[in-house]
C-alpha cells in the first residue's frame, strides 16, 4: 500500500502538540478538543487483516497501523500495534496469549504464576530472580536447562526485532504524517505485578484476606529499581511528547478505599508528585471504575493530568475530578450501531457538556477490540465532526 | 503442576553470566547483557 504524506510534518506534528497539550496545561492555550484512538485490535480488522497475521508480521501490522491513521486522522493514538509482543514471548515458550481471529480478540488466562506459600521466598529472591527461577518454568515447557537458555536469548533476538518496528512506525508516524508521539514511556504500579503477574486476580483476592501481612513488603521488593524519577531522567527533550508516562492500572479495582490507600496511592501519589515537581504531564488510565475512590485523584494538582476511568460516567467525573482532563466519553454502542447522525449527536452533547472548557480529550471510554465495536463510516464522521466543532472559541 | 516439569536446578545470578556469555552473541559486545537479560526476563513474566 502506498501510503499518504504530509507536506509539512514538522509544523503538524508540532501544532497538533500544542492542541494535546492545551488541553491539560492550564498555562497553555486551549486550541481545540484533540482527538485521541482508543482503538487497539479493531484497527488491525478494520483494515481487513487477521489479528494472527498482523501479530506475527511486522509489515503487516504496519499496514493496518497506517491504514488506521489514513482512515480517520485522529491527532493521538495510544497503540501503534506494540502493544503485545506475542513473537517475543513464543520465542521464550512463556506465551500465555490466546488469539481468537473469529473475534478479533486476544486474550490471557488469569493464573497464580507466584503460589500462596512462596511470599517469604518471594521476598528472599526479589523479583527478577524469583521471575526466573519460578515464573518462566511454569509458564514455559523446558525440556532442560540448555532448552531455557536458548529460548531466552531468542527472546531476546524477537526484542530487537519489536524494537526495530517500534522504531519504523514511530518514525512514520512522526516523520511523514507529522503525529507526535504520545508518551515517552510507560510506568506501572507494583500493586498491578502482584495481582495480574504474580498472584492472579483470584489469588490476590484470597491474601488479602489471608496473607494480608505480606502484601506491602512485596509490593516494596517490586518496587525496588521501579523509581519515577529513573524513568523522566531518561525522558528525550520535552517537545518530543506529548505525556511524559503513561500509566495503566486494573488493581484498584479489587481494593476498596482503604486498601487503595495502603497498596497503590502512596506509588501513584509519589509518581505525581514527581510529575509536578518536573512539570510534565501524564496520561492515567484506570480500568474498571473509580468512582469510589474520587477523593484521592481529587489530591492531584491541576494542569499535569489527562485521565480515562473506563466504566466511569464522564460526565460525573468532570464534575467530582475539574483538576483534571477527562478523556472518553464516545459510545462505542452507538459507533456500533448507529447511524452517522447518532454518533455526531452523541459526540456533540459530549463537547457541549464535558468539553465546555477545553479540558477534554475526545476518545471512546472502551478500547475497540472487537471486528464490531465501531462502524467505520460512523468513526469518520464523528472525528470529522469533533475537528470543527471541538474549536475552542 | 509443577511436580510433572524437570527440575532445572537454576540460579539466576549464575545462569544469567552463561546466558549472556553463551547464547546472546547478536548484542553488540557495548551492551550491558546481564542488565538487558535481567529486564528481559522481567518482561516475559509480566506477559
């Protein structure tokens, strides 16, 4: 496919910056409602591609990467096809993925990679060693030592290999269609290693009632080497992104207040505050719901934070969370089922009454996934639509 | 579950020095092959 060129990506790339940007820093201007995909697999069968294809062939992946930005020209996206690096964990014999083409979807099985009993062995290891003694063999089949060792390094050879298409579609995307790129990295919270990684979600759910006293001691040995501050002083110059991190957490989503307070707020709120203190920005993305826990992301200064809570109502965030830029808010339901009309309708109560300031990123709450997530004809008038009216006047 | 595997008798902070003097000959001789191999296997836990 020959694919289109901007004809001046430099000033695009740096314009459509400042438009993302507006809409977080309260010492900026707000330009217009950016617009950002939240479309992950979707895009690959949007553009008439088989998820098991586009997974195992870079060049395909580019394609529908590309295909997706051609198609809808949204000013931001999340994913540009790196996000599961299914070659690199199959060369280590550790893939846990499941990828159902008929649905456009991949998948993984939620398992106790870490056992109830091995918390103190957990903590003695630290978690690299523990990963490699106990994790791997279990995920993985190795018929011997030697058998381990040589699939590692072919792990390590796939790396090379996502790093080098990592660099083409960066490169594409910021070169010649003039996107900037979006974050400059990635942070987790060790609360989400010990639940999705180490303990599963039915594991988790039992130690906080049974094995309670070991959670924040292994919390602190994830942590260790996981500093903030390690992260932003490898940041690149600051007109290179957009958002400094972005972080992805589920594990709220099993504590209640008070459990959020003692098992992820005291990393996020050290994460902001180094966020602050360098004044950057940063995307959070919190799956499932916060509602519960507005009181805390109430704590987080103005001006610095772009935040999706998926299931959360956008509107009731706006109101509970005005320290923050809301991102969502798009039915993918109706992008599903409606007509062009609806979803233009739709996405012009959303500027109206969540847009109204500018403080506002113009996206689904859901990722598309599935092949009918979104109709194609519906997302290319809503972005079209959400260009012109989202115009700050 | 386990019962059923080998026992591969490993140790990481030995194992890792044969992996990277052994097995990862594609790295330029500049990179540091224990911290890449230490991330590396952090990653595919956490996949």
């Amino acid at each position: 496919m020959n694919h289109e060129i901007c004809p001046n990506p430099e000033q695009k790339r740096k314009e459509t910056r400042e438009i993302i940007l507006g809409a977080v820093r309260d010492d900026m201007k707000r330009i217009r409602i950016p617009i950002y995909s939240n479309a992950w697999t979707w895009k690959v069968c949007d553009a008439g591609y088989k998820l098991s294809d586009a997974m195992h062939d870079y060049d395909v992946m580019f394609d529908a990467v590309c295909q997706h930005h051609e198609k809808y020209h949204f000013d931001m996206y999340n994913d540009l096809g790196t996000r599961n690096p299914i070659r690199m964990a199959e060369a280590a014999g550790t893939c846990t993925y499941f990828i159902d083409d008929a649905r456009n979807t991949i998948s993984i099985k939620d398992r106790e990679r870490m056992y109830k009993d091995e918390y103190d062995e957990f903590l003695e290891s630290g978690h690299a060693k523990f990963c490699f003694e106990k994790v791997l063999p279990r995920l993985a089949n190795y018929s011997s030592r030697e058998d381990m060792f040589q699939k590692i390094a072919n792990a390590g050879r796939e790396q090379l290999e996502m790093a080098a298409y990592t660099r083409r579609i960066n490169k594409q995307f910021r070169d010649v269609y003039g996107v900037p790129t979006m974050t400059s990295g990635r942070f987790g919270f060790p609360s989400d290693t010990l639940f999705s990684y180490l303990r599963g979600l039915r594991g988790i759910s039992m130690d906080f009632r049974r094995n309670e006293k070991y959670i924040v001691p292994a919390l602190e040995r994830i942590n260790e080497g996981n500093s903030i501050d390690k992260v932003l002083d490898a940041l690149p110059a600051k007109e290179e992104f957009c958002f400094a991190v972005r972080t992805v957490s589920l594990s709220h989503t099993l504590m209640n207040p008070k459990q959020f307070e003692k098992y992820l707020w005291p990393y996020m709120k050290k994460f902001a505050d180094a966020i602050v203190e360098r004044d950057l920005t940063a995307f959070i993305w919190q799956e499932g719901n916060i509602g519960h826990l507005y009181e805390f992301f109430q704590e987080l200064p103005s001006g610095h934070f772009a935040l999706l809570g998926e299931l959360d109502d956008i509107r009731e965030m706006k109101k509970k969370l005005p320290n923050l830029t809301m991102v969502g808010g798009m039915s993918e339901n109706l992008l599903s089922t409606g007509t062009p009309e609806q979803c233009v309708d739709y996405a012009k109560r959303l500027i109206d009454e969540v847009g109204y300031d500018g403080k506002y990123i113009f996206s689904t709450n859901k990722m598309l996934s599935y092949a009918n997530d979104a109709r194609s004809e519906n997302m290319r008038a809503v972005n079209d639509f959400v260009r012109e009216y989202g115009v700050i006047k | 579950m386990d019962e059923k595997k080998p026992d591969l008798e490993l140790n990481f902070e030995e194992d890792i020095k044969i992996i990277a003097r052994d097995y990862m000959d594609y790295l330029p001789e500049t990179t540091n092959k224990e911290a890449f191999l230490t991330a590396l296997i952090k990653t595919l836990a956490n996949q």
